[in-house]
DNA sequence: CTTTCTGCAAAAGATTTGCAGTTCT
DNA sequence: AGAACTGCAAATCTTTTGCAGAAAG
C-alpha cells in the first residue's frame, strides 16, 4: 500500500526506493513533528533505513518541495526546515529568545479562496507569522534598561 | 545628526563606531534594496567603511534584528536575508516560477492585537504568504502531464 | 539493459568564534 | 582606564557535488 507521497513520486518519474520511502515515510508521520530540519529527519528515517546518506535525504527534502508536498521556511536564526506543505502555519516567533509557538486557529482560510479567485492562483497554503517578544523577553529587556 | 538606528544602537548601550554607522547606513538606504543579505551588505557598507569585516556585519544585523529593526526570513532556497521589520508584508507566492505577488489588504491586522492580548505578547509586524501555483504555471503543469 | 539513485567523502558556502590590538565612553 | 568592538583567520556548520557501484523500471 503506497502512500499518496509515494504514488506522487513514481508518477511524476521518480524512482520509489527504499531510501526515499523511508525519507517519506518520516515526513507523514502524525502530528507532533511539525518542524523537518534535514539533521533531523535523517535521524529518524535512518531507523527505517540505517544506511541512509544525508545527501539523499537533501535532495529528497527538495524533491518533496519541488512537488509541492513540502514548503521551505527558516526560524528566526536562519536555520532552514521545512513544512508540510498543506494547510496553513500559523506562529508567533518571539526576537528575544527565539522561541516558535504554533498557533491553532487559522485567521486567514476564507481569506484564500477569495484571492484564489481574485488572481486566479490555485492556492495550496500559506504561512503566517507573527513577530515580536514574548512576555519572558519583555521582562528582560525592561530589566536590562534600567541597569 | 544621528539616525534613529543609531540611536536606537546608542541607547540600548551598544557602542556608536564607524563599523556599525557604516551598516547602519546601508540599511537605511532608501527604497528598491528590500533584501539585505550579508555579502551585498558588507560589499556596499565597505563603500563606506573600507575596512569593515565580514563578521562586523552578521554581528550589526544580529544586533539589528534583537532590537527589532530588521527580521530573518529566507527564500524559497534557503537562503537567509533580512527585511526591516516595519509593518507587515503580504504576499501571493508562485511555486512554478517563484514570482511575488505583492497584497496590499492585511487580513491579519485585527488579530494581531488579539493574539497579542491572548498570549501577552509585544507585537511588531508579520508575514503572511500564500503558496501556491500562477495561472501561466498552472497551464504548464497542465501541458507537462500530457506528455 | 539503461537510466536513475545511493552513500560516501570531498568541496563549497555560509556563519560563528577566538584573539590580540583598537576604540568608544 | 576599562569594557566593548574590530578585523582577521581559523573553526564550524550546513548544503551541494562528483563518483563508482547498486538497483528500479
């Protein structure tokens, strides 16, 4: 039984091999994984596949992006992962310490069938983040302002 | 006359010195240099600031960042830029042909203080992008499965 | 069989860090 | 004077590439 990752692969003319399904099968694990840092999902594909090089896993990551599955984001250091490309991802990022919170609730589904419509686009998803600090970092930097 | 980046510098007790005025400048050059991405900064600020090094920069756009003029975001490659971090940005993205869809309506304007309320966060701007495929690419993908 | 993949190791980039000498305040 | 900052070069990461052997279709 092949997962619809895995028939997107071979029928966009892919290969389907071990390597890849194991990749794959990373990125469809449920819920709580949410964040796909490459260093990461190596890790854990390699307990499917022990042998598994990290540049596959690269250009694997890519090819799941290319195919629209995957989506590129970076944290507020830089750092690249990716998300599953379905749906929204809501989060608030906090500049002091960097912190990432997911948010639930989606402000912005009625809002892409209408610019979908609008523009003509097929819309897939989308990506909204919050920026600014976190009641932590706020203390902080009210602190260090009085020293 | 100081910039209010300069002061902003000054007063949150980061030394004034021709390094930082010199990146500090660049980054208030006006409009049409949205993307700062380290190497360009440092090959304009040397205009500037001729002996200015490499990691002076990424040290000024991390101290940027912290006090909030500028935010990190990366391209759909992966690679890091900063943006200022003035109000929000609303975009409809084109995974065929990555072009940009600027919006001018912000749907996330009312939340903002809401979420800010809920979760006692100091607020600044936000990034909300739509992904998704452009009439011309749709029609390539369309003409691309029939081969 | 042919073409595409893989894993490895080396290469290429991008970013960070250690330091000794300088420069703000 | 003293703490902070600088530029450089080396060290770290992260990501990409070149290949020879392996394997999917």
């Amino acid at each position: 039984m092949l997962s619809d990752m895995e028939l997107a692969l071979r029928s966009s003319g892919h290969r389907l091999t071990p390597a890849r399904r194991a990749v794959v099968q990373v990125l469809a694990e449920p819920a709580g994984y949410e964040h796909f840092v490459p260093e990461e999902v190596l890790a854990r594909a390699r307990r499917l596949h022990p042998r598994l090089g990290r540049a596959t896993v690269y250009r694997t990551l890519e090819i799941m992006a290319s195919l629209g599955f995957l989506r590129v984001l970076c944290d507020s250091l830089g750092k690249r992962y990716y998300v599953r490309a379905t749906g929204g991802h809501h989060h608030l990022l906090c500049r002091g310490c960097n912190a990432v919170v997911p948010l639930a609730t989606c402000p912005a589904e009625g809002l892409e069938e209408e610019l979908a419509k609008r523009f003509g686009y097929t819309l897939e998803g989308h990506v909204l983040e919050f920026y600014g600090l976190c009641p932590a970092c706020q203390a902080a930097a009210v602190k260090e302002a009085c020293l």
